[in-house]
C-alpha cells in the first residue's frame, strides 16, 4: 500500500496496542546469547524485528518454532541459542533499523572474524563514529563506502573502559552492553555528557537482569560490566509499546474515544511520558487497570524536552498544532538522523495542509490552529512520520492523501487495519 487517501472521521473503540519493539529486539537478542532454548512471547513480525531475527540467525541462533495467532498477528518464537557468537553467514542485512545495526555490531566483535553490515534508505547514512573511535583505539579493522554503508569489520572487542558520549544514540551503550559481559575480564562505560535517552538504558538493563546479566548502573555516569558473564534461557513476554500507543492516545484526544489495552502501567519505557505530556496539555485520559482511555479535549499548549523522548517528536508535533497557543519541542536535534529528518518532514507536511510551525535548530515552534485543511502529503518513507499524519487527518477539513504509506511496515505493520478498525476511513490505491 504505497498511498491512502483519508477521509477525516473520529476515531472510537478499543485497540490492542502492539508489542514494544524496542523490547523485541532486545529480548530476541539476549535469547540468542543464550546457552539453551528461551520463549519470547508477543512478537510482531515488523521489518526491524526480522532484520533483528535475521542477524541473530546469523551468529548461530536457531529458530525453532513460531506460534502466530492468525487474528492477532501475535507471534510467540522458541529460540535456541549456542551461549557464544558463531559465524554462520558473511553479510548482515539490517535493512532499515538502526537497532539492528548498532546492537550487532558489537556483537559481531566477539568474532574475530570479517563481517559486512548492510541496509537500506536512510540507515545507510546513520552515524557510527561512536564505534569508530572505538575500533581506532582497539586496532579492530573496518572499511565504509565514505562513512556509509556497507561496513566491513574484522576484530576482537577487548576489556577495558569505553568513554561515549551521553547525548549521541543511547543505541550504543546498549550495544555494547550485549557484548561486554562475554568478555573474560572487567569493563567500565563511562558517560562524558549528560545521558539523553535514559529510559532505552533502563530497557536494556531490565532485559539483561531477566536474562541473568547484571551491569551496576551508577547514577547514568558509570556502568559496570563484571566479565565472564552468562546468559541464562528464559521465558519472556514483550510488553505493549508505548510508542505506538503515543497515535492513539493523541488521536483519542483530538478527535476520538479510544481505550489502549495491553500496557502495562509499571513500564519502564521512557514513551511512557506520553502519558504526562499528553495530560499537561489538558487531554482526557482515564485508566481503566491495565487500559487507557483517550477522548476528545480541548488541549493547549506547552515546552515539551524531547531529550529523553525522541521517538514521540512526529506525534507531538501534530497534537501541538491541534492545540490551543504556543508549543515548543526543544531539544529534539537528535531526531534529525532518523529515517528522515523528522523536525523537517513533520514541519514541511503539516504546514503544507495549514499548520504554522517554524523549524529551530533543536526542535519546533508551534502555534496552534483549529483544524487543518487536508490536500496531499508524504511520510519521507518514515514510520512515525507516516502514523503522525494519519492521525492529523482526523482534524482535518478535506481529505488527506499520504504517499508513502506503507512506511508503516517498518514498525507497526497492522497499523492501517487497526485503523480502519476504530472507524478510520481511507481509500487505498497504488502508486506504482
């Protein structure tokens, strides 16, 4: 489906909301470390958990079963793993996700042996110079196409203390978070500015302890990584993505009655915050136990810090100029090296259909309208881009022609069926 056209309606009913796809990636990869068969329960086959799942196969995972429900599209995957890295393939295909990519690549330094990471679309162009300081200090080799993809290593990762930068990717520090602990001696991951993006960290510590890995956080300024580590199979079940629960929750608040099952009220995702936002500026949202319902409001605006949220930029860009006032997003410069520069694209589409944003070097200055026009407009082939203007269609007077829809798969493949569930209207027709 390359281009919907949406007629503007509410939205209204109940949504399961998707597993956490940070969460995935996660889990899948810590099952592969591990010395035996684990249960990763709650999975959806979007294309950055294959390129994940692919990668993993890759360094002697096995796949031993996968039990899909056919009117879910929930999968739950048996994973066998060896308790080390080995090489079963040349090539890594991490196709547009820069989890896949950043988290492997470290991974793949337990090897030794020569690796080529390749992708697609903008992930091509993705900054790895974190890992390139690392691999100039260590002597591990590596080649680029003129700092893009493919990338080519060759190299054992070593022991010892990794300074990083705290306001670049937290997908680093993960990254190296899988790996360290195999080593056979101590490491320390020093953060030399403030740490952007803690929540990720948090995920990625509570996935290592479920998997009997244990790194001593001190204050986000120091990690410690005891060696000689080992993963333990388990059984796991992913969560519900606060993520993707950010378009409903937006999208019950402008035009909608919406309850989101499936999240889990104690997460540690850093999106969670989209709860707050949302409510500081005036959304109805009501819990229901594990549910949230969304409805209709009059929401105003606010100064929204987007450091340690950066993922939720797209959404809260259309709830701001759907808002009452002045919105600011402010430290938001990360986003711009995503699938798409996203203070760009969410500015230079929904202005294109009446909003009146101005892009600012770290983030957007919103002043907010009553609804907007409609027309035609494009997701850049970007996920969250795509969902936000799906959901800014449901404020609009005419209807919204999105090319580029399919972009959606990336993520949340069943997001225009879960769509069209909640009463949304669109007419889907190729563009070739």
């Amino acid at each position: 489906m390359n281009c919907v056209k949406i007629i503007p309606s509410s939205l209204k009913g109940n949504i399961n909301i998707p597993p956490s796809k940070s969460l995935s990636h996660r889990a899948i990869i810590c099952a592969a470390l591990g010395n035996g068969i684990s249960s990763i329960e709650n999975i959806i086959f979007s294309e950055d958990i294959l390129a994940t799942l692919e990668g993993m196969k890759t360094f002697g995972m096995e796949v031993i079963d996968i039990e899909t429900n056919k009117e879910t599209s929930r999968s739950n995957i048996i994973i066998k793993g060896k308790g080390y890295i080995e090489k079963l393939g040349e090539i890594i295909d991490c196709r547009e996700s820069g989890s896949t990519l950043r988290f492997l690549i470290p991974c793949a330094c337990l090897l030794g042996e020569n690796i080529t990471f390749i992708g697609k679309g903008k992930l091509a162009e993705r900054p790895l110079t974190t890992y390139y300081k690392i691999f100039d200090s260590q002597g591990i080799k590596y080649s680029n196409h003129d700092g893009r993809l493919p990338l080519n290593i060759e190299g054992i990762l070593k022991t010892g203390k990794y300074e990083l930068e705290g306001n670049v990717s937290s997908q680093f520090i993960t990254g190296l978070m899988f790996a360290l602990p195999l080593l056979n001696e101590d490491s320390t991951i020093e953060i030399t500015t403030e740490l952007e993006s803690k929540g990720y960290i948090d995920l990625t510590l509570d996935v290592l302890r479920k998997f009997s890995i244990d790194i001593k956080n001190e204050d986000y300024n120091r990690f410690y990584v005891t060696g000689n580590q080992r993963y333990t199979p388990t059984d796991y079940k992913v969560e519900g993505d606060y993520s993707q629960a950010a378009f409903w929750i937006v999208a019950g608040a402008l035009n909608g009655d919406i309850t989101l099952k499936d999240l889990n009220s104690k997460s540690l995702q850093g999106d969670k915050v989209i709860l707050n936002i949302a409510t500081k500026m005036g959304a109805n949202i009501l819990y229901e136990e594990e549910n949230i319902k969304s409805a209709t409001s009059q929401t105003k605006g606010t100064v929204i810090d987007a450091s340690q949220c950066p993922d939720l930029v797209p959404i809260l860009a259309v709830l701001g100029a759907l808002s009452k006032g002045n919105t600011k997003i402010v430290n938001a410069q990360r986003v711009r090296i995503k699938e798409s520069d996203r203070l760009k694209a969410i500015a230079s589409e929904l202005n294109k259909i009446g909003a009146n944003i101005a892009e600012t070097p770290d983030g957007l200055d919103i002043t907010g309208v009553d609804a907007l026009n409609g027309g035609v407009v494009d997701s850049w082939n970007d996920h969250r881009i795509a969902m936000a203007l799906a959901v800014a269609a449901t404020r609009c007077k005419e209807p919204l022609t999105l090319k580029n829809s399919s972009a959606v798969n990336k993520s949340y493949p069943e997001f225009w069926q879960d769509f069209v569930k909640l009463g949304g209207v669109i007419d889907e027709r190729s563009m070739g």
